[in-house]
C-alpha cells in the first residue's frame, strides 16, 4: 500500500476499488482542467473548415472528431460562412464558384461563377456578400440565399480580401491598394451605396470583424490592427507589438477578440484593443494561422498550414491541437453554438468618413501569402 503526503491510497483489503480508481481518475482530470492544462469537447459547439484540395472538415461535437464533407471540387476553398446550423456557403478562389449547402454540408451545390472570391459574409439565410480580387471593386450580393447574384458597384479598383455584416444594413469589405496600402469600404444600406474609409491608413488588410454596426476591427500586414467605435466614422491604429502578418480576427463582443496570422501568431485582447498580448501554444507551431473563431468567450479555434487545428476552451490561456486527419493548408473557419444565448439590442450608425492621415510602418516580418499567387497585384511586403 502507497502512501503520499501522509495519507492511505487504497481500501481496508489493501487494494483499490474501481469506485475509488473512477474518483481519482476525475480528480486528477479536473485539476488538470482548472490549471488549463487539458482542453476538453466543448458541448454545443458546431463547425466547418475549408481549405485547400476542396477540403471541407465538420465536427459536431467541438472538435474531438473531424469528418471531411464532399464537395465536388479539388480546389482552393477560400472562404466560409454560415448563418445557422443548415444553410451555408464555401468560395472556392480560383474559379470564383460559391457553393451552397441547406443541409449543414451534406451536399453542396455550385450557385455562381465570378472568380477570383476571397470572402462572403451571411448575416442570416438569404442575405448575403461576396468580394473578388480580380481588380474590379465589385461587390456580389443575393437577397434569396444565393439563388441570384447582382453586382453592387463600388466605383473603386479594389483587392479585396475580406468582408463582415454584423446585420443585412452595415457592411465593411477590406482591400489592398496598389500603393501597397489598405483601405475599407463601408455601407449603411445593404450594399445600395459604398463609401472608402481609412485610405492608406495602413499596410495592406486581410480581415475585419464588427460585433454591431459600431464596433469593429481590421487586420494585416506589419502586424497592423484598426478600430473604429462609431462605424467607421473614425479609424485608429492600436498597437500590437509585432510584425507578424495578421491574417483573421474575431470579436465576441466590444471588449474580447483574437487575431491570428503568420509564424503562429495569436494576439489576444480584453479590453477592446486598448493592449493586445501573445498566446503561446501548446505546439508552439510557426505555421502561418489562417482563420480564428469564437463562439463565446472561452472557446475558440484557429486554424492553418499543414493541417493545423488550435482550440481553446478557456479564452486562450491555452491552446491545445485537434487531429485535422490532413495535411492540405486550412484556410477559413465558421463555427456556430446551439446552447440558447440571449442577444441584446444592437445600435446602429450611419456614418462616412475618408480616413485620417497616413502613419508610416515598420518592414514587413513573413507573409502567410508568400506562396499565393494574386493576379493583377503583387506586391506584399
């Protein structure tokens, strides 16, 4: 019979009971999980990713298993979005064709053709945005859930990379300038008129996130992250302290959010911006990391090259890998919760601006797009 720190291990007969070896077993489970050292399947937690060789992986229990869905294309999926647990689209890049599911990925149908599609964006089941970047500035947009498209003019030569309606009036689409600069354009009526905001404010931008019509937040090159509090009528620079490239960024409210991008960067704040801090990870991978999601505040996935899967279920104190079961570069994530959640009012602005003066940034670090060919823009450093 083993003793440690004075006590008795074990039963008057000198040996353990399975009951006894059941409570130890969740003892030491559960101190492992309120030191953060274990990340266990969240409940109600849904998701899709899409990535390269038409990869499509599900889950339907947080991430413990990932099952690929067949879509009918081996290409270059840039793109996902999904407004509830049925309906959702993929962008595959190349060939610009969004395909659409109503049955949570089951089967996929191709909808349109306008290549190359970077991002799309669904606030709810029928409305929905799509950008290209093929140099145009055009802006697809389907009010019946992808069964057609028109295009909504922006009257500007963009690249875009990114696109986010918090409801189907407020809309922000990044974009890289050919004076190797960002810019953000902005809608208050559903795509009927776009304005720019932030001109060359910043290095090129890969991703935005608005949590309500007020409060957003964009990302990209030379570690650049912009905030604006009042729907873009003003945009400013928040400090990151890196030069890693951002790639994607995610809000679950004014306050919480992640960005994620090269060398396995991921940044973390609480307060809005105000201060961001590095996560480590349990890998401590460098893979560049393409897309974040937060369903809530404590359980996230980021994902990226090689396969790479990253979750958290305490806010990102730690980060703990999934099996992926491939080795293709993931690219985009959605993940939605099931558990009732109630939602306030959301306060909505509208307001233009043509964005304060630029400020000079540091030399680019790496960039997750040294591989990636864009046509009609090249310079990304």
């Amino acid at each position: 019979m083993r003793k440690h720190g004075g006590t008795r291990l074990g039963s008057r007969s000198g040996k353990i009971s399975k009951t006894m070896l059941i409570a130890m077993v969740g003892t030491f489970f559960t101190a492992r999980l309120a030191l953060g050292g274990l990340s266990p399947a969240p409940p109600n937690f849904i998701g899709w990713i899409v990535g390269n060789g038409g990869t499509i992986l599900h889950t339907s229990d947080g991430g413990v298993t990932w099952s690929r869905q067949t879509v009918g294309t081996t290409g270059l999926l840039y793109a996902v979005a999904f407004p509830d647990v049925r309906d959702g689209w993929v962008a595959e890049r190349d060939s610009g064709t969004i395909l659409h599911t109503s049955n949570g990925g089951a089967t996929w149908s191709p909808q349109i053709k306008h290549p190359p599609i970077n991002g799309i964006a669904f606030p709810d089941a029928l409305d929905g945005w799509a950008v290209s970047h093929d140099g145009s500035g055009d802006i697809l947009h389907t009010s019946d859930g992808g069964d057609t498209w028109s295009t909504q003019a922006t009257g500007l030569g963009n690249y875009f990379f990114g696109v986010a309606f918090p409801d189907v009036q407020h809309g922000w689409a990044v974009a890289t300038l050919e004076i190797d600069a960002g810019t953000i354009l902005h809608t208050s009526n559903g795509g009927a008129m776009w304005s720019e905001q932030a001109r060359a404010l910043t290095p090129p931008l890969h991703g935005v996130a608005f949590v309500d019509a007020r409060n957003g937040w964009a990302v990209g090159e030379r570690g650049a992250i912009i905030h604006t509090g009042d729907g873009g009528a003003s945009w400013t620079v928040q400090p990151t302290g890196t030069r890693q490239e951002l790639v994607s960024v995610a809000f679950v409210d004014a306050h919480s959010g992640w960005a994620v991008g090269d060398g396995g960067t991921i940044l973390h704040t609480s307060d809005g911006g105000i201060s961001w801090s590095t996560q480590p990870t349990a890998t401590g991978t460098t893979e560049c990391l393409h897309g974040v999601a937060f369903p809530d505040a404590r359980n996230g996935w980021a994902v990226g090259e090689e396969g790479t899967i990253l979750h958290t279920s305490n806010g990102g104190a730690t980060w703990v890998p999934q099996t992926s079961g491939t080795t293709y570069d993931l690219l985009a994530i959605a993940f939605l919760s099931t558990a009732p959640r109630a939602r306030g009012p959301r306060t909505e602005v509208r307001a233009r601006n043509p964005g304060p003066t630029p400020v000079s940034w540091p030399s680019a670090a790496n960039s997750c797009y040294g591989g990636v060919v864009f046509p009609g823009f090249q310079n990304f450093t």
